[in-house]
C-alpha cells in the first residue's frame, strides 16, 4: 500500500450505537442478547476469563537474573595494556581499576587489539582472545 494510492472510504467508520435501527444495528444495538457485555455496566476487568484460570497465571514466568553476573567481568584485549604488572591476574586487574573489587572471576575476550606481550595467569580466556595475546608474543597460565 502506497499513501498516493489511498482512496476516500479506506478509513472505516465508526458504529454509532444507540441510534435506532436505521443506523445499522437494531434492537441488541450489536451486544447480543442477554449476559453481562449486553447489560449497562457491564464489567470485566482486564484478563479476566469468567472465572477460568487466567493465561498471565497458567503461563511460566519467564526471565532469569543471574546472581554470578555481579561476580564476573569481562575484559577487552585493550585493557590489557593499561596493567602495569609483570604478571596479570585478577589483583593486577583490580588494582588498575579495569575491573571491579567484587568481581570474584575475569574472563578476557577478543574485543581491540594487543600488540605488547602480556602473561596472564588465572584468568579465563576465550579462544580468539587466547590466538591474539599468543599472536603479540605472551603466554597465559592456568
């Protein structure tokens, strides 16, 4: 559908309910006959299902916060550079700051670039990351 296309009419007029039987819905008024939707104050709160149990209840709740996420970091090849020890483990990292004090594991992952040779020991490392520190020269202890 182009908007230069549009025609009058592509809009759908309203019903106007409640205005006899020439305006297209006589008698019922297009409620239906009987039943709590046809009487006046007719009321159902959002969800509910007359009784039956509700979808938003029958259904799992969904979602997961993991409580390890506040005890891991990550760290970028990058950030490497910054720690100025011969050695680089989890209180080199915490010392210059590139993680935080209650990060209890660290895993480096392949994000930048390194050209200096690091050693790294106890610290995890995902594959890419391991091919570029070997790459610039340094090794990783586990």
């Amino acid at each position: 559908m182009k908007l230069n296309t549009l025609k009058p009419g592509s809009r759908k007029a309203r019903k106007r309910v409640g205005r006899g039987s020439s305006a297209g819905q006589g008698k019922t008024c297009g409620r239906g006959h009987k039943g709590q939707s046809a009487r006046a104050g007719g009321y159902h709160k959002v969800g509910f299902e007359g009784g039956q149990m509700p979808i938003q209840r029958r259904l799992p709740k969904i979602g997961f916060v993991s409580h390890l996420h506040a005890a891991t970091a990550e760290v970028r090849l990058h950030e490497l550079v910054i720690v100025k020890h011969d050695v680089i483990d989890l209180d080199a990292l915490k010392a210059a700051k590139v993680v935080g004090r209650d990060v209890e594991t660290a895993k480096v992952i392949a994000s930048g670039k390194i050209e200096k040779a690091v050693k790294l020991k106890g610290i995890k490392v995902t594959p890419g990351a391991r091919k570029a520190i070997e790459a610039a020269g340094g090794s990783i202890e586990d």
